[in-house]
C-alpha cells in the first residue's frame, strides 16, 4: 500500500509508529477540530463498518478485507449488521405506515 522512494515496501510498524505521531500533529495544527486517539488499523474497521453500513453485501466486505471465509467478517461486524437490519424494519414500518 505505501512504498519507499526505492519502490519497496513500508514496513506496517513504521506506519503504526506514524500514526499518533501525525495525529498530535494535526491536533496541534487545529485545537478546535482534534481528531480522536486511533490506531491505522482503525481506518480497515472505518472502511468495513462504511460499506456495512451503505448495504455492501458481507461476502463483498470480506473479499475486500482479505478474509478467506466471511464468517469472519460477520464475527467482527456483527453488530454492524444488526444495525443494518433494525435500520431496515423501521423503514418497511415506515413504507407500510404511509
């Protein structure tokens, strides 16, 4: 995903380290819109709640994470999905209701 001026892969604790690192420094740079503590490996979970939550089928989340078997995606984002659903029978009561 990021490369060195040479082309060669960053090593992943490199950009681990990075990430408070660039965060204080935005935090720094805008005291009336800090950014909560994360970790990069937060920004996969963004991404697979986001898509979720958009109504991307789990299958297709979990290609896209890499996972061999989307059970695991439904394991991690189960509650993701339980919200999708109850967010989907409020709107069929809705749609009956008019």
């Amino acid at each position: 995903m990021f490369t060195t001026g040479w082309g060669e892969p960053v090593h992943p604790d490199t950009l681990n380290s990075l990430f408070p690192i660039l965060i204080k420094l935005f935090n720094q740079a805008h005291p009336n819109n800090r950014l909560p503590h994360a970790r990069l490996h937060d920004l996969r979970h963004i991404h697979a709640t986001t898509l979720l939550l958009a109504g991307v089928r789990v299958h297709v989340v979990a290609a896209r994470l890499g996972h061999a078997d989307p059970s695991i995606a439904l394991r991690v984002y189960a509650h993701v999905i339980r919200a999708a659903e109850a967010s989907a029978a409020d709107v069929f009561a809705q749609a009956i209701d008019e």
